[in-house]
C-alpha cells in the first residue's frame, strides 16, 4: 500500500510502512533539496546545452531524488533499483509527475549499469557505506558526482571498518563528523585518479546520521596528480587536544614529529584524508540563492547549513569549545565572543555547519585556552 506525498514540486508514492525492497526516508528532504539547488547551479554554469545532460540515481529506492531531478531541474535521468518492487513504484512515480519523455527506470545491479555506460551526473546514496559502488561510479562519471553514506561509525573511528571499507584510519575524536566526511573525499579522490580523473569539492557537508558529497569531475591524468597532493594526514594528542594536518608528501619529505610539541604526549595519526578545502565558495553562494528561489520543503535548513558552510574555515578539523571548557572548568562564554577574542588575537576564527558547539580557527589549543582563562 502506498501514500502520496510531496517533496518540491514533485508528487511521489512511498510506502506507508516501510519495506525491506522499498526505501524512503524523509528526513532525507534536507539533503534532497540541496541536491536540486547544486545540481541546478552546476548545470548554469555548464557551456553544454541541458537536454545533452544525462544523470543517474543509480540506489533510487522509490525514485523520489531522480524524479526530483528530472521535474525540478529538467535532466534526462536514469533511475535505477535492483528491487523489482522498487522498479515498478519507480515507473509510477515518473508517470505520476508526468516526465517520461526525461526519465526511465532500469531494474540493474547498480554496479553493472554505471559500468556499461558514461553518465555526466552520478548519484549514490546507499543505505549504508557507498564503498561497494565507488570504484563503478568513478569510472562512469563525466561531470559531477554525487555521493552519500551513512556508515559514520566506521568513517569517524566509532566502530571497526574504516581502513578497511575507506583505505583510511579515522580517530574518534570530538570533530568525528569531519573527519569522516574527510575520509570519504579522500577514498574518492583516489578512486577517481585510478581513471585520470580529479575531483573538486564544490559542497561537502554532514548532517544527523549522513555525509553528503557534492563533487565536480574532470578528466586528466596531470589533475588527477594535482589532487592527490590534497591528501594527507591529521595528528591529534589525546592528552591536551592538540591537533595539526599534513599532506602526503610532507611525510614523504621530513620525519613526523611522534610527540606532541605541547605537552610532549604521543600523538596519534589519522588518514589518509583530504586535507584542503572541501567546498567551493562561489558554487555554495550560488546553491544558497537557488534554494531561496525555489519551493522547498526544507527551505529554512537547507539555507541555514549551505549558508554556514559558504564562510567555513578551510581547515581540517574544528574544536568543540563547550567540551573544552569543561575540562577546563571555565563557564564556556558565547562562542561569539570567543571567535571575537581569538580574531582580536590575530588569529583566524568561525563557525562550522558540522556542530553549534564548535568553531574552526588557526590559533594553537594551549593559545585557545589562554584566551578562554582571559
């Protein structure tokens, strides 16, 4: 049995209870909406005429992300789902919004249809870790990719999996959220290389239980060398919380300090990830004035974390001030005001999307808490 609902401008059929072949969760709006305004600010900025694009939902579930895209951005879209059940509520949703002349569905092991066939646009959003489809999705995509997981214990060190699913050793630290995200861009970044493509990060963010990468593609073995320079590793003291990043060949270059320049504890490596910018500035101030424009049902949100992410330090980790506060015994001030005390300091200081109780900054964690005694 199945309900109607309404995501954008789309009508969509979803299981009123959910089913083991048939996946919908809304909660995922948010992501959903973001995904309608990138897509549509990639496409704008393309010299290719739209109807030449060519997207995949390669995990479609009930087919509600590559309907969206086909009726709110206007793409031809292949969606696809190895559910039979899934298959046939997919050809319902495209008649229902009426968009057959954009859309088709396919019944395929995602794996095998991304490899018989180049898409511009491609899009995997597992129910779980998207490690089995990214070798596939790297060869096959042209333009943009687009990739999802909600695996984050693994990701960010909670649990056991990371350095096996990711080629990655994440540390469970309290700016867990992007570490994984980084982790995730590095296990892409490598497998785009493997077929002399380069990734660029246009919007890569987290929120509740998933990652979510937004990533421009292109082709060319000496890109795809460029960008392997953007990996690296993060050190992290767990004794005073002293954190610093390093690329690959700083490692390969000069001998990693083993104990903390601090408090001389051991540090701890965690990686490889990539370690530059993880979005792209002008494209998130462009995705922000596309969600404005539009009918959305998680407007306000969408807007608030592209908005947060547009201004978000490119540094590779974030300190959570309420938990340092703590250990020090200090009541935490407004992180307003200690952001103002840090800049006033001389050093770099602001909010990040991935916690409220968190800001990124250049200053030192023994020059944070010199600030936070003031």
């Amino acid at each position: 049995m199945f309900s109607e609902t309404k995501e954008g401008t789309t009508r969509i059929l979803v299981p009123k209870q959910p089913t083991k072949s048939i996946f919908y969760n809304p909660k995922m709006e948010l992501c959903r909406d973001i995904d309608i305004a990138g897509v549509a600010a990639f496409v704008s900025s393309l010299p290719s005429r739209r109807a030449s694009l060519r997207y995949i939902d390669a995990l479609a579930g009930t087919g509600v992300r590559g309907v969206r895209i086909a009726k709110e951005v206007g793409l031809f879209v292949a969606i696809n789902d190895r559910s039979e059940s899934a298959y046939e509520l997919i050809n319902r949703n495209i008649e229902l919004n009426e968009i057959g002349e954009r859309a088709k569905a396919y019944n395929e092991n995602a794996n095998v249809l991304l490899l018989q066939k180049n898409y511009d646009f491609v899009d995997i959003d597992p129910f779980g870790s998207p490690a089995p489809f990214l070798d596939a999705a790297c060869k096959s995509v042209k333009k943009m990719l687009l990739i999802t997981a909600t695996d984050t214990a693994p990701l960010c060190g909670a649990h056991s999996g990371g350095l096996r699913k990711y080629d990655a050793k994440p540390l469970n630290t309290e700016y867990h959220k992007e570490m994984a995200t980084r982790i995730l861009l590095g296990r892409v970044t490598r497998d785009l290389c493997r077929y002399d493509r380069a990734i660029q990060p246009l919007l890569s963010y987290s929120k509740g239980h998933f990652i979510r990468i937004i990533a421009g593609v292109e082709k060319g073995a000496k890109k795809a060398d460029d960008c392997m320079k953007r990996l690296g590793f993060i050190a992290h003291c767990f004794s005073c919380g002293n954190r610093f990043a390093f690329s690959c060949s700083d490692m390969l270059e000069m001998e990693v300090k083993k104990n903390c320049e601090v408090c001389d504890a051991k540090i701890r490596i965690a990686g490889p990830l990539y370690v530059e910018a993880i979005k792209e500035k002008r494209f998130c101030e462009r995705v922000h004035e596309g969600l404005e424009k539009r009918e959305l049902g998680r407007k306000k949100e969408a807007m608030k974390t592209v908005a947060t992410c547009i201004n978000e330090l490119d540094i590779p980790f974030y300190y959570d001030y309420h938990a340092l506060c703590k250990s020090m015994k200090v009541p935490p001030p407004p992180i307003s005001s200690l952001i103002d005390d840090l800049q006033l300091n001389g050093f770099s200081a602001g909010r990040t999307h991935f916690s409220d109780t968190a800001l990124k900054t250049d200053a030192r964690i023994d020059m944070i808490k010199d600030v936070l005694k003031k």
